[in-house]
C-alpha cells in the first residue's frame, strides 16, 4: 500500500468514520505528508492512530485528535492562526492548510529547528515557528482568529484568551482535576468568553508562566 492510499484509509477509517465532517479539514489531513513528521524509525507506524514520540519527551498527536482540534477551532481561509507547542510540525502544517497564516511556538529548540527545517522542506511557507513560552502567546503578532494548544494546562492562559480577535476562538486541553483532562473551546465575544467542553482527552503538560512549572 502506498503512503497515499494509508493517508486516504487514516481519513476514512479514523477521521470520516469516527465524526469528523469538515471537509476541508478531512482534505488537509490527507493532503499533508505526516509520515514526513515523524522520526525514521517511526514511519512505518505514520498512520496509526495513535500519538508518537518525536524526542524530548514530546509526542505526535494521533491523526483524530489533530483533525478534531482543527475542526473545532473553525478556521476559515482568510485566518490567522497561533498554535501553542510545535512539536514535530504537522499540527502547524494542517492548520496552515487551512489558515492564511500560522505563527506556532515550541519551547524545545531542537524541537522547533528540526520542525522548521520540515515545514520548509515540505512547503509550508506561511508557518513561522518560534522558540519560547508559549503560554505567553505572541503579544506582536495579535490578535489570532484561532488558537490551537497541543499541551494540558489547569487553565486557559490570560495572555492567550486577550490575544484572541473577537470572535475567535480558542481550543486547549484542561486539567479540571489531576489526571482527568478536558479538551476545552473558548470563543471571545467583546470581553467575554463563552467555553465548551468538547472531548476527554490526554495530553503533556503545558510548561510556562502561565502553565505547570514543571512536567507533571
């Protein structure tokens, strides 16, 4: 079976299937070469759905979680996106698949050099990748119509929820209670924020300011 045709059968079978409708999310998931973002010895399992480690204690999230976020984050064609923890890439580069822009940060520099050195090789050149704190956001660059947070916090940081456009919208999974995390949808509207509990889910910890001190 070629990369092509496991590509089609992890949107059919994991994405399709399992609820997804946005077709133009279904598109660039299958449009995007994951098996380009995960290490070497990695690729033959590319297409399983599930998450895989990338290095630094980081992982891959699995195909239906990526589609489900980019789903909920309800991007349009003309948006500009910040997602939170770059890991390998290929979050950033379905987003960027959908989005005008994407900025996404990782707190990892190997992490974030290796991803960009993907991206670009790639072709995704309306991702910029930067090195920091992601749960300070990126005051510059605001406002973002979405934000998408691949890490679990015990809230949604303030930085990001100010750095939304009104209207946008951000997704982020959240620690109600140790161990018991819920993938969270915050859509701004003036100064207020009306949230959603969308799916339970797991993810590694949110590090930063405005995060987890420290891994959990």
């Amino acid at each position: 079976m070629t990369t092509e045709s496991k590509r089609v059968r992890m949107v059919d079978h994991d994405l399709r299937d399992r609820g997804v409708r946005d077709e133009r999310v279904l598109a660039a998931m299958a449009r995007v070469p994951r098996e380009e973002f995960v290490p070497q010895h990695s690729r033959a399992s590319a297409f399983d759905d599930n998450p895989l480690p990338i290095g630094d204690g980081q992982t891959i999230s699995q195909p239906y979680i990526v589609a489900f976020m980019a789903e909920a984050a309800r991007i349009t064609p003309g948006d500009t996106v910040l997602e939170i923890g770059t890991g390998s890439g290929y979050g950033a580069a379905v987003l960027a698949s959908l989005a005008a822009q994407v900025h996404t940060i990782e707190r990892h520099a190997t992490l974030a050099a290796r991803a960009a050195e993907t991206l670009e090789r790639v072709g995704f050149d309306t991702v910029q990748v930067h090195v920091g704190d992601g749960t300070v956001g990126l005051a510059d660059e605001a406002p973002f119509d979405a934000i998408v947070v691949t890490a679990s916090g015990p809230e949604i940081p303030s930085p990001l929820l100010e750095q939304l456009a009104d209207g946008g919208r951000i997704v982020m999974p959240v620690e109600r209670r140790r161990g018991h995390q819920q993938l969270m949808r915050a859509t701004r509207s003036g100064d207020d924020f009306a949230e959603e509990s969308l799916l339970g889910v797991v993810f590694v910890p949110l590090i930063g300011e405005h995060g987890y001190q420290h891994g959990r």
